[in-house]
C-alpha cells in the first residue's frame, strides 16, 4: 500500500515542494522516515502516533516507510507532522486520495489532532503556485499570511479530522480572501511620527538628506541628545514599500520565525536595533542550518546600531560586505543560502567614554588618548561606507 502526498520545505528564502512518500508493507511494526530527516522530523512519528489515535484513525501496525524527497536535500522542522498522517490514512484507505495529487499539505500536528502553526507559510505558497497546484492546505493561523498570494487557493485546517473531510469530499475548508491594497494601506501607518521631533533642525535635515539618498548615517553625541529618538523615526521618511518589496521582507520574517501570528504583510519599512553583545552569526546570519541575521530582518528598513564602538570589532567588520553587496551568503560544508540584506545603517556614538567630549555643559574626564582609543574601536573601512557622520549636540532644556 502507497500513498503520495504534496508537501514544502523551505531552503533560504524560498521554498521547494516535497513529495512525502508512505509506503506500508507487512512486517514487524516500524516506522523509518528517510530522506535526510532532521531531529524534529524524526521525533514527528510520535506526534503523528498519538494525533491519528486520539482523531479515532487506526495506526496500522505494520513496517511504515516514509520518503521525503529529494531525498538528497536535507529536511528540518514540524511541518512534515501533517503530510506523513494524511500519508498513512491514505495508504491504509481510511480516506481518499483522488485529492491528494491537487493539493499540497502543511503543518504540525499536536498530540489532540490540532494542526499549530509552521514557518515559511508565504515562501511554501509561492512555491505551490509556481507548481500549478490546484490548493494548499496550511494551519488556519497561516492564513493570513498565505492569502496574500494569488493564483493558489489557500485553506485552512484547525484540526485533522477537518482535513479528512475534506479530502472525503464531506466538506470544505475556509479559504483565505485578503485585499492587498487595504493591506498595504493599513500596515503602512507608524506608531510614531518624524515630526513629533522638536529642535535638532540640522540633525533632522541630515535624515532627510540620508532617508532621500538611502545614505547610511552615523550620529555623534552626548547621552540625551535625542541619537536614538531620531533614528527610531527615520523608517517612517522612507518611501512606502511596494508590495514586491513587501513580499520579500515578509518572506525574510516568515523563514526567520518572526512575523507574529496572524500577520499578513510586513508592510513598514523594518526597524532593527540589536544590542552590542550580539554574536556575529546572530548580526549576519549563521548556524549548524542557516538563518537569517539581524541584516536580512533589516532587508528594505534601517538597521540601527546604538553604542556603536560598544560591538566587539569582528562583529562591525561583518558588516563591510553586505554594506556593498546588498546580500550575504552564508557557506557551510553541506549547503550555501544567500539571503538578501539591502538596508540603511544608521549607527550612534558618543564621542568618547564618559561622552561629554566637546560638550560645553559638562566636563570631559577621559583625556585625548582615551578619545582616541575610543574613536579607534571603530574601524576606517567601515567608516568609509558610512557617508554622513553627524554631530548631533546636547538640547538645552
């Protein structure tokens, strides 16, 4: 008994259909999954044990065998949960499969037969559209940020015995409807305002003159003199995204794990501001099986670094190429994934340790060569590729 179902992975940004093979033989009772399985694709035949038991299926007990090809294109997540159970009903006729070679299927099953939320929902829509797949069937939380693509009937499923239904043709699953222009429009509005800055003339005309050319900018000034207000509003001076743009930005998200639940559209222009202990894997993107980094999330917005001389220096040199490229690409021995990473940086420091060098209000207790050690943390090629450095002097209150 085999049985076929469609399913995705995602692989960078984008995503790659997968045909989840199960073929069940007689035998001693075993489940092997192959196809270069990862941990939490492995651990999914336990998942999908009790959620068929407690949905009222039958798990047949028998020698399972489950195939995820390419088989030669390692396999990572839960999202396989879904596909591996409508693969075992299917291949031990509990429910049809005359739907099975339409649809591509997604998700993770809970122990009780509830189908959670996975990652990567928009990428795996593209990709089925790009397939010509009549229908996808994702978790209902995925929905919305699914149905921004057209051409693909995107459904819903709470559960695995709606999905089963479905497939019996008893009943049919909601399906996303989303309107992109009100999208757009919407998410677009910022939740603070450029003009809400009062003072700094010069400093504000420089952003203007930054957010204009897509300059990057660094800031130099005492604490409290308004550094970090003024780059937390130089998204919103930005041009409104363009729904291409605003697609591959919620892809970024969607594959990173960070676009909230229910969220549609990344439609402002993102605004990154890591702390200076980050890692340089956590700022460019890295691990045993890569991730986008805190330049890619920046991808299209601004990637704010307050404390600049603070980051430990390999962490800053990082930054030079994907300053030039527009992309990184991050190597490893199994796979290479270049995730795209054209951003605004906008950095902020003060001009020595205590931070009153220059300032006529307070006194400067580091001496020329603290400044100058302190001015040395950051290095000339990376100033080079920053074109207007900024000094931005204390309000008087």
């Amino acid at each position: 008994m085999l049985a076929r179902v469609r399913s995705a992975a995602v692989l960078g940004i984008d995503a790659y259909l997968v045909d989840v093979e199960t073929d069940i033989a007689n035998g001693l009772p075993t489940f092997a999954t192959v196809g270069l399985p990862q941990g939490a694709v492995k651990e999914g035949r336990e998942r999908v044990y009790a959620a068929l038991a407690n949905t009222g299926y039958t798990f047949p007990l028998k020698r399972i065998t489950v195939n995820l090809a390419p088989a030669d294109i390692r396999k990572d997540g839960s999202a396989f949960d879904l596909p591996i159970a409508v693969g075992i009903l299917a291949a031990t006729e509990q429910i049809s499969a005359e739907r099975l070679g339409r649809v591509a299927v997604l998700g993770e099953l809970g122990l009780e037969g509830a189908i959670r939320p996975v990652r990567g929902a928009l990428p795996v829509a593209l990709a089925a559209r790009t397939a010509g797949l009549e229908a996808l069937v994702l978790p209902r939380e995925n929905l919305p940020e699914a149905g921004v693509v057209s051409g693909v009937r995107v459904l819903g499923a709470g559960n695995l015995a709606e999905l089963a239904d479905f497939l019996d043709g008893r009943s049919e699953l909601p399906e996303a409807r989303v309107d992109l222009a009100g999208l757009l429009a919407e998410r677009a509005k910022h939740d603070v305002d450029f003009g809400e800055v009062k003072g700094q003339a010069h400093a504000k005309r420089a952003l203007e003159v930054a957010a204009a050319g897509g300059h990057n900018i660094l800031m130099i000034g005492p604490p409290g003199s308004g550094k970090t207000m003024l780059a937390r509003r130089l998204p919103t001076i930005l041009p409104q995204m363009s729904l291409d743009e605003a697609l591959e930005t919620t892809k970024i998200h969607s594959v990173a794990g960070v676009l909230p639940v229910g969220e549609s559209l990344v439609a402002r222009r993102p605004f990154r501001a890591p702390h200076h202990t980050i890692s340089d894997a956590g700022l460019i993107g890295g691990g045993s099986y890569p991730r986008p980094g805190e330049v890619s999330l920046a991808h299209g917005g601004v990637l704010f670094l307050d404390e600049l001389p603070e980051f430990r220096k390999n962490v800053l040199e990082v930054l030079r190429q994907p300053m030039e490229d527009g992309v990184v690409t991050i190597a490893r021995a199994a796979m290479s994934l270049t995730y795209p990473a054209r951003f605004m940086l906008a950095a902020a420091m003060n001009p020595c340790p205590c931070g009153y060098f220059g300032d006529p209000q307070h006194n400067c207790v580091c001496g020329p060569l603290g400044v100058e050690r302190y001015l040395a943390r950051v290095s000339g090629p990376l100033l080079d590729r920053i074109d207007i450095h900024l000094e931005v002097p204390a309000v008087k209150y």
